[in-house]
C-alpha cells in the first residue's frame, strides 16, 4: 500500500500575512470545483532572449534578488518570464489581479526546511499544489489542488555522453536507450525518461533529495499514462505520470498521486 511521504501535512505558515488571509469568494470556488473534478491545469510559455518590463513588474523583491543574480540575460529573461507567466496564470484561474498573487515554499517534506520545500502559492492563502519547470525556449507551470503534483520539461538536444545517460537512467532503461543508434527517436526517448523522472521527484517534494534518478524506473519504452513507484527511506508512494505534448522541440512531463480521487483530466492551456 502507498504512503504518504514524510511530513506530508506539513502547512505553510501564514504568520507573516495574519491581516491579510481574506480569501476571494471566487478562488475559493475554483479550488473547490478543482477538489471535485480532480483536474489538473498546465500553462505553458515561449521564453525569449530579453526580459519584458511587464513581466518585471509582477515579481516579489525576492524574485527580482535571484533574478539579477543571473549572468547572462537570457537567463534572466526565462526566470522572470516563467514567475510572471506563473503568476498571471494562477490570477486568472483564482479571478484575482496578478499583482496581488505571491508564491513562497511549503516546508520541505524530508527535512522540515523551509527554504527548499515544493514551491506554493502563499497569496491568496488556498490549498493549491504547483510546479514549475522552464528549459531552453520554454516555461511550464501545473496546478491542481490539493498538496502534490510535479511537471518537467526539456529542451530536446542530443546525449553528448553515455555518462550522463548512467546518471539518468536504470541500467535496463539505459540498455534499451542506448542500444538506439544516435539520432531523434534515441534523443525522445531519454528525455521522456529524464522528463517522468523529473516530473516525479518534483511531484514527492524532495527532488535529487530523495530516489535517485538512476534507480527510479519510469518504462520510457512505453507509452503514458503510467504508474511510477518512488521509495525514499522505506516509504513507498505511486505516481500518475503522462507526457505532454507541447507542439515544439520539448519533451514534457506531469505527475500527480495515483491514489488522487478523483484523478481528473489534465487541461492544457495555451501559451500564457
């Protein structure tokens, strides 16, 4: 039988918004009819090469820390991109002003650790689980509500080592992927395996911190949806895993609890 993993009732703390925890009466409605259906909501954007004023505006004084601590521009650019497309994507499924939705941390499931737990949305203060992802040209958000949910995505580019490939994949995935010859299906089918594996890692909340990618088997060989075990220190917790079919050079990924009822559809929203 499945289990949760440990800590998994851990809450975010509100304590610094304790004058500001009014929850509008239309995202409370939306997080109940998420809680009903199950589904799940995935935004995706196209990440350009220089940050957008508008998208600038939208960050937290934190988010605008980390992203002047980036190098190149183009870094900068996707981080802000994604924060800001995240956030007006959340708006405008809760029916609030983007400006006033804040994200934050929930405490880290394994450690306890604030600092690096799953990202949350904070404000307004609902039970909504989320996930971000971005990668070259491309940023991806899930949400659903309840506490889990985890999304991948990957820039499609050929695998420069088999070294890469033994810190990625299981011995018999790496069998069967590597026994390709070099080009587009080999290059597809180890990014569906790095993309499931990420999605679920992500999804439990503890990361690399948790099962290793190398020993986690996510049967790239077949098609989605499937069910993907992850253990970590005797716990054992079973994940709903499909691929995403993003229409551009990107191999993507979307895990939530397969113990989730109802398990709902997944919808795919536009670029954001």
């Amino acid at each position: 039988m499945a289990t949760r993993p440990a800590q998994a009732d851990a809450h975010i703390d509100h304590a610094a918004d304790v004058g500001e925890v009014y929850v509008p009466d239309t995202a409370r409605a939306v997080v109940e009819r998420l809680r009903r259906s199950g589904e799940t909501h995935v935004w995706w954007w196209p990440l350009g090469e220089a940050t957008d004023p508008a998208d600038f505006v939208l960050l937290d004084e934190q988010e605008r820390a980390r992203m002047r601590r980036f190098h190149a521009p183009r870094d900068a650019a996707a981080f802000t991109t994604t924060r800001a497309g995240a956030r007006r994507a959340v708006a405008g499924l809760l029916g609030v002003p983007a400006h006033t939705v804040r994200f934050g941390r929930r405490i880290c499931p394994g450690c306890g650790d604030a600092d690096h737990g799953p990202p949350a949305v904070v404000r307004p203060p609902v039970p909504l689980a989320i996930s971000l992802s971005r990668t070259d040209g491309c940023g991806v958000l899930a949400v659903r509500a309840g506490d889990w949910v985890g999304v991948d995505v990957e820039a499609y580019r050929p695998m420069e080592s088999e070294a890469l490939a033994q810190l990625v994949l299981t011995p018999d995935e790496a069998e069967r992927i590597l026994s390709l010859p070099d080009g587009p299906s080999r290059t597809a089918l180890f990014h569906r395996a790095w993309t499931r594996k990420e999605a679920v890692v992500k999804a439990v909340g503890l990361g690399l911190l948790g099962m290793p990618l190398n020993t986690l088997d996510v049967g790239p060989g077949q098609e989605g949806p499937l069910t993907v075990t992850h253990v970590h220190e005797g716990r054992t917790t079973t994940w709903h895993v499909e691929d995403l079919d993003l229409n551009g050079p990107w191999s993507a990924s979307l895990a939530r609890p397969s113990t989730a009822v109802p398990l709902g559809p997944v919808r795919l929203n536009a670029p954001a």
